[in-house]
C-alpha cells in the first residue's frame, strides 16, 4: 500500500490520517493494467485525489492498482488524469484497461499501513520513519521522515540514487536541492556536512513547510528552504540536485548548470528520456555524464 506515495505532489499524509470517510466504507476504484504502467497509474490516481493506492499482482490475470476515495470520484477526471500519466511516462493508452468502482468497509488503515513500511538504506544512509527501531551499523545517516507526506520518503527509485550520488560527490562547501519536497536530500547533506551551507527550494508551499519540519525533526535546522523556482540570480553551489523530471530539467539545464560550481545531480529521469538529456547536455558544452540507473529510473551527474 501507498499512503501517499513517492510521487510530485500527493496528498498530505498526516491530514490522511486524521480523516474519515464519510460512512464506514471507503470507495475503491480498481484499474487493470500492464505491468509497466502501475507507478503511472499510482500517480494518475493520487493526482485525482486518492488518499491511498494499493498494487495488487493475482497469480492469474493483470496487475492492479487499487485507488481508496473518500467521496464517488470522478471517473472522466481520473481518465484525464491516466492520460496525463501514460503521456509523461511514455506509455500507450493501451496498457490501462478495465476500471471497476466498488465500496469496501472501512479498517484501520493506519495500523495496517505502519507494519508494511521498512526503512530504506540507500548507500550511507537510512531512511526510516519515525516509529521505527533502527538497527545502525558503523558510518550510517539515519534521516528520519514521515511517510507520504510529500514527494522524498526514501522508497521512489530517484531519491535512493540521488541519496547515493550526494554520498559519493558532496565533500561539503554549498548545497541546493532544487525541488526539494520533503526536504530529503538537503537534510542528507546536512547531515554529511553540519556547517555546509544548504538551500532547498520547491514551488509547493506545502512541501516547504514539510521539508523545514522535517529538518527540524532531524536536527538540521540551519536549512534555508523557500518557496519559489531558480534563475539566473539564485545563489551557486558546491553540489546542485535536482530530482524533478525531464520535462522540468530540460528547460532549466543552462541555469541549473550556471548555479553549479563542482557536480550537479540530475534525476527523475526516465531511462527513455536519458538521451534527450545527454543530447541537451552536449548542446550546453557538457561532454563528460555519469549515469547511473535503479530499474527505469536513471540518474545523470555532471
């Protein structure tokens, strides 16, 4: 299950948690789907409103994903939604087929969603939630975030590589991250380096508000997140991260580039798309990529 989950913008996990249905049953609608399509649909459904999704594999049969709603949704919403979804994610229509709505009884959701969560390592670092005893072995960062509260709980492929790559590259001096959301990979490289100078910024307000609580939580305070994009007038770093997607990096490649004084980490990029990328790259005078990749999901550093 995915209470939400690690796409762009979900819904707040907390006000999830504090909210009932209006009866004691939710409405779940149930998508069909090839396999590669179930995190465009995870995202499609929690961009519709969902509070919830849940990936079903039947021995027999397609996958599914389960999306929980408090209120009858709006099926030709969620259709543009799907559209939207397989568009970004490069897929045909075809790999959604058969949508079905049914009631199911309410339970305790939480409870249920709380054993299933695992915390994450993802090279020196330890994603855990708070309610989690972790096990920490010589050289571990253990980074504390509440699940589902914005995009960067540790679980989606681009933030562990993102994770492994400022583990790797960031020596300390400045950092941005560039679409910070929970404000998961600035508290990482607080946490590498507690006198760095670190700025995160995203045009969510909320994700803001989430990410400095979320600092303050791991008792990295001293980050400066704000509401608001990069340009040319934005303060350079040492290490730059920008785990968006490829249609938002590409635009912003020449400025990201501009604002970066030692690496720059780009991901959220699909391995379909990483040559679009290597191609703009090569356009702006950058010749040398490294790329690494976790399932689809590839991530370039410059």
């Amino acid at each position: 299950m995915k209470w939400g989950s690690d796409n762009r913008y979900p819904p707040n996990y907390s006000s999830f948690l504090m909210s009932k249905p209006s009866s004691d049953s939710w409405h779940a609608l149930t998508i069909d789907l090839a396999p590669n399509a179930i995190e465009a649909v995870e995202y499609a459904l929690m961009e519709s409103g969902a509070l919830g999704t849940e990936t079903r594999t039947p021995l027999t049969g397609p996958p599914q994903v389960v999306g929980y709603f408090d209120a009858i949704p709006d099926r030709e919403m969620i259709r543009s939604e799907l559209q939207e979804a397989l568009r970004i994610y490069d897929l045909p229509t075809s790999s959604v087929n058969d949508m079905t709505l049914d009631q199911v009884a309410n339970r305790d959701w939480l409870e249920e969603w709380k054993k299933s969560w695992q915390p994450v390592v993802a090279g020196r670092f330890v994603i855990a939630p708070p309610w989690s005893e972790v096990s920490q072995v010589d050289n571990q960062i253990v980074i504390r975030i509440e699940p589902g509260m914005a995009f960067g709980t540790g679980t989606h492929e681009t933030t562990r590589l993102c994770l492994a790559a400022i583990g790797k590259y960031f020596s300390g001096g400045s950092f941005l991250d560039v679409g910070t959301g929970t404000g998961i990979l600035a508290i990482a490289a607080a946490k590498l380096f507690p006198d760095a100078r670190i700025d995160g910024c995203d045009t969510d307000g909320d994700a803001i508000a989430i990410a400095a609580a979320n600092a303050e939580a791991n008792n990295v305070g001293q980050i400066h997140f704000q509401v608001g994009s990069i340009d040319e007038t934005s303060a350079s770093a040492d290490t730059v991260c920008a785990n968006l997607t490829a249609d938002v990096i590409l635009p912003l490649l020449q400025t990201l580039l501009g604002l970066t004084c030692g690496k720059l980490i780009l991901s959220g990029i699909l391995e379909t798309q990483v040559d679009s990328v290597r191609n703009k790259l090569q356009g702006l005078g950058v010749t040398e990529v490294e790329v690494t990749q976790d399932g689809e999901w590839v991530c370039c550093v410059v």
